[in-house]
C-alpha cells in the first residue's frame, strides 16, 4: 500500500513540476531529470539562475 501511495505522490510531484516548467517557457520534459540522482541538483540551479524564455523582455524584471 505504502508503494502506490509514494507513486502517486511522485506521480503528483512531477505533474505540479511539469506546469512551473512549462509556464517559465521550458519544455515539460525537464521535470524528469528530477528523477535522476546528481541532475535533479544540476537541473534545479540551472532553472533557477537562468533566464527564462517567457519573461517579457520589456518590463524590468529582477535577473
């Protein structure tokens, strides 16, 4: 019982994942490197100190 509950919280995670993603204009696919060990840490700075491809370039945004 305990594994299906896990699946569908991971399976939860990376649904809610997928939306923060594609809304910052990555593609969805992204959100499995968060399956992956060492990535998910290199993945997760990458989308953070990035620049996203949906922010519109002329407001003054925090960078």
């Amino acid at each position: 019982m305990e594994y299906v509950l896990i699946f569908l919280f991971m399976l939860f995670t990376l649904w809610l994942g997928s939306k923060i993603v594609e809304k910052a204009g990555y593609p969805k696919l992204f959100v499995l490197c968060l399956l992956i060990p060492i990535l998910n840490i290199a993945m997760i700075w990458f989308f953070a100190f990035s620049k996203w491809p949906n922010l519109k370039s002329d407001i003054d945004q925090i960078t």
